[in-house]
C-alpha cells in the first residue's frame, strides 16, 4: 500500500491531500448551516410568536383601561345631573354641564387610537351628545338601545351592530328589563381603520385575523387559504387557548399562531408561509454548495500551480544536495531566477562554501534557538484560541454590544499582528507587555464571570529593555489552560513585575488547584535538564532564556500565595538592555 502511494505522481497527491484536508471543513460547515437553519428558524418563529402574545396582551389591556374608564361615567357629576336634574337647572348650567361632559369623552377618544368615536345618549335630554358630529353616528333612543341589545347577542364587552364594533355601557344596567328607559346610554365606537393597521404592522409578513363567532378584522394578507387554515384549526381552537403549527395548504407549508382573549372573547389567528423563513436560508445553502464547487476548482488549480511553481525547481535543488551529500562540494548551482528560489539557489551556494566552518557548537545553538523560536511562534497560532475569540464576536455582534465587540476585534488584530510579523528576534518589554495585555483583554472576556485578572501596571524602568519576542504570553497562556481550566467561578490570575540589584522579574500566579510535590519536582527537573526532547511551553521559555542569557537568565516554578502556581521569568538588568535606538516603534 505504502509503496502504491510512493509511486503515484506529485500532483495527484496535492489534490487528493488539499481535498483530505478540506472535506472536514466542508462537512462541518454543512452541519453548521443545517443547525444555524433549525436554530433561526426557530428563533424567528418564537419571536413571531412572543411579537402576536405581546400585541394581544397590549389590545386586551387597552380595551380593559378603556372599559374601565367608560364605568367611571356611571359616577359623573355632569352626566349625574343632566340626567337626574335638568328641571332645575338653568339654561347656563345646562350648556355648561354638556360642555364639560362632552371635553370629557373627548378627552377619553383622544387617549387611545382604537376609539373612533363617543356618544352618550340621555334620556332626560331626549338627545346625543357625541364626540363626533357624523351623519352615521347613533343618535336617537332607538339606535342607542339597539346597540344595547346586540350586546345580548353579538357578545361582550366588544357589541357588534351594522358592521361596526362597540362598547356599550347603559345606566341602570337592567332596568330595561324591567320595561323602563335608562337615564343614559353610553357608546363608544371602536375604530376598524386601527385595529386593522394594528393587524398590518406585525414585523412579520403574514395574515392576521381577529375574530369571535359575529365578527372579524382581518389585514387582508394571504387571504387565499385563510378558509382551508380555519377548517383544518377548528377542532384545535376548541381544544386550547393557545397553540403554534404548522399546516400544509395544498403545496405551500404554513405557520400558525393562535391565542384567544377570554377577557375579549375574541381570538387572534396569524399565518404565513414557512418560506417566508426558510426561504433566504435555502439561499444560503445554494451558496454553499457552488463555495464547495468553487472549492474544488480552486483547489485543483492551486496544486497544478504548485506543481509547476515549486516541484520542478526543487528537482533541481534535489540533484544539487545529493551531489553535496556525495561529497561533492565544488559543483556550482548556478541561477539567474529572480525569485526566491533564485535566492534560495544562491544562498545554498553560500551555505555549501560555509557549511565546514559552520558546523561547530554555536552554529548549533543558533539553529536550535530559531528552530525554538519558530515552533513558539506556532505554538501561539492555536485554533482554539482563534475559535473561542471568534465564536467571542459572533456572541457580541448578536447581542448588539457593538462596543465590546470592537474592544475584542482590535485587540484580536494587535494579537495576531504581533505575533505573525516577521524580522526582529528581541523587541522591548513594553511592546511584549502590550501583546500580553491584548491576549488578556480578550480572556477576560471569554471568562468575565470566572476569573478576575489583576495586572500590575508596567514600571518606567522595564519599557524599553529587549527581552526575545514571544517569550511573556505563553507564561499567562499557561496558566489559563492548566492553572485555571477547571475554575468555574472566583478564579485569580496576578500578573505582576519586580526587580532587585540586577535581575527584572515577570511573574504569573493564579488560585488554581496547584500540583503535586512530586509533579513539581518533575517539572524543575526538565526545565533543568540538557537532554533534548520537548521544545514547547515552558520547557521551550526556558530553553530560550538560557541561550539568550546564560545563567543570569531562566525560568522558576513554585507555589503561589494563592494557592496555586507561581511561574516567573528573570532576565538581567545592566544598561546595555535599554539600548532601543534601532527599534522601529
């Protein structure tokens, strides 16, 4: 098997490799597209459904304060006496009692929008008084009780009479049934314009009909299958006051909501096609899949072009190191490529001239430090921090914290900016500090309820000595991988600086569960051993320190005040650190 892969072509293996690598990511964000559909699909839906409950609500508590404003008339001191005492009263008194009733009712139409019109019918007067001076308005005895009586039949509190709805209160309630005329009728005629542009302005784009057995207001959306949707609700509106489906109309999907209003006895039917929802979601798993398409194209074309980019040139820089590996050191590797296999081409003529005089114990303590420096820099790069601080944002951006967001995407870009660019091997303690500070702002977020960090401001005297890049934020790194994994609340991370005659010290301690003696121990000893091996972490610091500084530079472990561990650096302080002329800032 092993020797059939061997065997197969170079370009064949770049596309097989790129496509091995990628249908991973392709199946996971065909999963997350699936879930991120059922999971907006139900949000949409639940917010639908709290929007209709919440208009509901509202209309049955504005007829409610309506109605219970409409009672409050029974005890009117105007209405009282033009009811009871108009006899005696003087044509001035009498003007001004209609007057003020009549500011009255007008006050109470002005305070809702449902409320198209009021009129009082007084038996006394013989006559209306009405907010409204229409021609329709009900102004006679006659009408008045009749709107009365289709209380009786239409149901309450909302009365339907001659295609309008109402609000009937008549003083005495029963007299008559006992063949007498009340003192006053009083009407207040709701408004249909208003309660069908309640209907039409729900967010949601969909039919909306509110209704009991003698009326109905619809927004006049979606009429079509509003009496198959019915039919097929009856059995279900007499089971439950409230309810949520879905229908199938003919080909088309519906969502229904329905809730009723004892209070009202009045129910709300909303409805729309499902598509309405789904519909720019499929749009988005058409686009998916001509990514996947585009993809597999780019993929393609990208290994040919690796192919012809890079395979052939190092057929020839392969004919050129077995020669070298032969012993043969004065064949030339001549080159006028202006690229940078051109350049690799020429400094391997260099390093060939050189490699005798190179090979010696500091030679390979410079290979051993970039070949150290190197995994660090990967070692930083870890998707799972750029996960967790993308999945970060994502949790801002929809909770519409603009203002954090922006804090975790500035200091996401100074992080990877820090850590990505190329050229120096030292830099100052403050702008390792200032990396540190972003990779702890972005913690901090990720884990505000659980850990509190409390970062000691940097001392005037430690800014500008060069210290090796990336040599402080594996240090904190450390600690909330390791120290402070398993906290779920009341972590403590310190970060803290110091100095004596001539060391700086950078210490990191958190209150995590510690370690053992015997792993403490274990671990001083490979940070002190010579033996090669693992070239990551702490071990990697350590290593790094001691190339860099000798023994005036390393790495201490121990336990912490807190309780948990305690790691901390120490580099030496002379004059020759503050030196940072040639720093491009």
């Amino acid at each position: 098997m092993k020797r059939t892969i061997d065997n197969i072509p170079i370009f064949p293996k770049l596309v097989i490799t790129f496509l091995i690598i990628m249908m991973p990511l392709f199946t996971l964000s065909l999963v997350f597209n699936e879930l991120g559909k059922q999971e907006v699909k139900s949000q949409i839906s639940n917010s639908i459904t709290m929007n209709i409950h919440y208009y509901f609500m509202s209309l049955e508590k504005e007829l409610e304060r309506i109605i219970r404003t409409q009672q409050e008339f029974i005890n009117d001191e105007n209405l009282m006496q033009l009811s009871n005492s108009l006899s005696i009263m003087s044509d001035y008194q009498r003007t001004k009692a209609i007057n003020d009733l009549k500011s009255r009712l007008t006050a109470l139409k002005d305070s809702s929008i449902y409320i198209k019109d009021i009129s009082v019918y007084v038996d006394s007067l013989n006559g209306t008084i009405s907010t409204s001076n229409a021609e329709d308005t009900p102004s006679t005895k006659e009408e008045a009780e009749e709107i009365f009586k289709a209380t009786y039949t239409s149901g309450i509190p909302i009365t339907f009479w001659q295609d309008r709805l109402y609000l009937n209160l008549t003083y005495p309630n029963n007299v008559m049934n006992q063949g007498k005329s009340p003192q006053f009728i009083q009407n207040i005629e709701l408004s249909m314009e208003a309660l069908t542009n309640a209907l039409s302005a729900f967010p949601q784009d969909g039919g909306a009909i509110l209704f009991n057995d003698n009326w109905f207001i619809a927004n006049n959306k979606y009429l079509e299958p509003l009496t198959a949707i019915q039919n097929k609700l009856a059995e279900p509106m007499q089971q439950s006051d409230t309810f949520t489906k879905q229908l199938e109309v003919g080909k088309a999907k519906y969502m229904v909501i329905y809730e009723k209003s004892m209070f009202l006895q009045a129910s709300l039917l909303f409805y729309f096609p499902e598509n309405v929802i789904v519909g720019q979601l499929k749009t988005y798993g058409t686009w998916f899949w001509l990514l996947v398409i585009s993809s597999f194209v780019i993929v393609i074309l990208f290994s040919y072009g690796i192919y012809l980019l890079i395979y052939r040139p190092l057929q020839t820089l392969i004919r050129r190191f077995r020669s070298v590996e032969g012993g043969n050191f004065n064949a030339v590797l001549t080159s006028i490529r202006g690229d940078e296999f051109g350049f690799i081409f020429n400094r391997f003529e260099r390093t060939v001239v050189s490699l005798r005089t190179l090979i010696d114990e500091l030679y390979v303590q410079k290979i051993r430090l970039q070949q150290s420096e190197l995994k660090q820099l990967q070692m930083q790069i870890t998707p799972h921090f750029l996960y967790n601080s993308f999945f970060i944002l994502h949790r801002l951006i929809k909770n519409d914290d603009n203002q954090m967001a922006e804090l975790v995407s500035k200091n996401l870009g100074d992080y990877f900016h820090y850590i990505t660019r190329n050229g120096l091997e030292e830099v100052p303690f403050e702008h390792e500090v200032n990396h540190v500070r972003s990779y702890v702002e972005i913690q901090n977020i990720r884990f505000s309820n659980r850990i509190v960090v409390d970062f000691e401001p940097l001392p005037e005297v430690f800014r500008g000595v060069m210290i090796p890049r990336l040599i402080l934020q594996p240090l904190v790194e450390n600690a909330y991988e390791h120290g402070l994994g398993d906290i779920v609340m009341e972590g403590k991370l310190q970060i803290r600086f110091a100095m004596d005659a001539d060391r700086l010290y950078f210490s990191v301690e958190d209150n995590g569960g510690g370690i053992t003696e015997e792993r403490m121990d274990e671990m001083v000893r490979k940070l002190n051993s010579e033996d090669e091996g693992e070239t990551t972490g702490l071990i990697n610091i350590q290593r790094r320190l001691k190339l860099k500084y000798g023994e005036r530079g390393g790495l201490e472990m121990m336990h912490g005040a807190l309780g948990g561990l305690l790691v901390r650096i120490y580099i030496p302080y002379d004059e020759e650190n503050n030196d940072v002329s040639n720093i491009n800032r």
